[in-house]
C-alpha cells in the first residue's frame, strides 16, 4: 500500500526529537565536526580579545597560527556532508541538515579569519599605549560569541525560537560598533596623533560586528532548518514574530 508523505515544513513541539530521527552514524560525524568548529571559533575570538586587552603579542600570534585548524575542518565538513549526499540520497529534511552544516562551517571559518584580523592588529596595537580603555571592544566580542555559541545551540536542539531571538541580539552589536566609531571619531579629529590607533581599533570593532554577522547567519539558517522557510535578506526576523 502506498502511503502519503507530507510536505508540510518539519515541526516537532520536542526539538531534540526532531534533531535525533535524522542523526544516523555520518550525521553525527558531521554534528560532531561542527561542534568541534564552533567551539575552536569561539576560543579563537576570546584569545584575540585577550590578546588585544592584555598587549600579549606572543598570544595573537597563537591565534593566526590556529586559523589552519578551522580551515581544515570546514574542507572536512564538506567532504563528509558531500559524500553523505552522494551515497545516501538523502530527503528533504535530512539533506537541508546537511546543507545548514555546510553553510554553517563556511560562517564559522569565516569566524576564524576575523579572528585573526583581530589577532593581527592586536600586535601592532602592543607596540603603543593603549587609546583607550578597553571595554566596548570586550562588551561587543562577549555578545558576539553568546551568539555563536547560541546559534550551535539552537542547530542541534531544532529551536526556531531561540535563533529568533539571535538574531535580533544583532542590533545590539550594530549599536555598540556605532557608538564606538562616533567616539574614534572624535579623538582623531581632536587629536591627528590617535588616528593609526583609532583606526586599527575601527577595524577590530569592524570584525567583531562582523563575528555577530555570521552568527545571525546560522541562527537564520535553524529557522530554514525547522520552518522549511528562508529568512536570509528580508526584515522578517526582526519586524515580526516567529515564522510559522
């Protein structure tokens, strides 16, 4: 007897249910690689962020070299959702899983190079006093990575909800990034002296802002996950609701 197959967008009021009917033994080789990456992104973001606080070149240099790994693994992660593809055939539902997790290792090597942007302008910035204090830099990159770690979350439990409300913690990055370069501004302005550091600082905030980016990328990418609806480049994640 044939039976009918829904093509309704996958929802299960149980989201770690929803995410477990799809994890057979490569799934969870590809779950398992992402987890990895997420987590490397993320400590590669704090230990350029302590590397900058604290004037530690030796550590930013760390951070640069480390970059290889997340670029190894998105080659990795790749191969093993394409693979997948090609012997498993997969359905709807189990091939959007993959393709989320391609798109989301490509967010979090992309991650690993702000980081090392980050990294980079940390050592030139050791070299001379401080602008500043640092604290809006630290503020933006604990947000930022909140939200990556928020978003990884939100990929293996299936919560739609939760990746909503990532993705409007966004505007709370933009604003901080904002505020930051009206302030550079008016030191470079007040004083000519400032400007290769307030520069260097600009493009810091810039990567963070950037960082933040990519987290509401993968936050959106769950919502296409679980609603069957992509969300990317319109205004409806953050003017209304949960897509339904």
């Amino acid at each position: 007897m044939s039976r009918a197959v829904s093509v309704e967008p996958i929802f299960c009021p149980e989201p770690t249910s929803f995410m477990q009917r799809f994890f057979d033994a490569e799934l969870e080789s590809l779950r398992g690689q992402l987890l990895r990456m997420g987590e490397t992104a993320i400590r590669q973001v704090r230990d350029a962020i302590k590397a900058l606080v604290e004037g530690n070149p030796s550590q930013a240099d760390q951070v640069i070299a480390a970059d290889d790994e997340l670029d190894h693994l998105e080659v990795e992660i790749d191969n093993e959702a394409i693979r997948y593809m090609n012997l498993r055939a997969p359905v709807a539902t189990e091939l959007r899983l993959v393709i989320v997790g391609m798109k989301a290792s490509h967010d979090l090597e992309r991650v690993g190079d702000e980081a090392s942007n980050i990294a980079k302008r940390a050592i030139r910035l050791s070299a001379e006093p401080p602008l500043k204090p640092y604290i809006d830099i630290p503020r933006m990159a604990n947000i930022a990575t909140e939200m990556l770690r928020g978003a990884l979350d939100c990929f293996l439990t299936g919560d739609a909800d939760k990746a909503l409300a990532i993705c409007k913690r966004d505007a709370e990055v933009d604003e901080i990034n904002r505020q930051l370069y009206r302030e550079l501004t008016s030191f470079m302005i007040e004083n000519p002296g400032t400007i290769s550091r307030a520069l260097e600082i600009m493009f810091i905030s810039k990567s963070i802002e950037r960082i933040a980016d990519h987290a509401t990328n993968i936050a959106e990418e769950v919502i296409y996950l679980v609603r069957a609806k992509d969300v990317r480049h319109t205004d409806e994640v953050k003017k209304t609701g949960l897509v339904q």
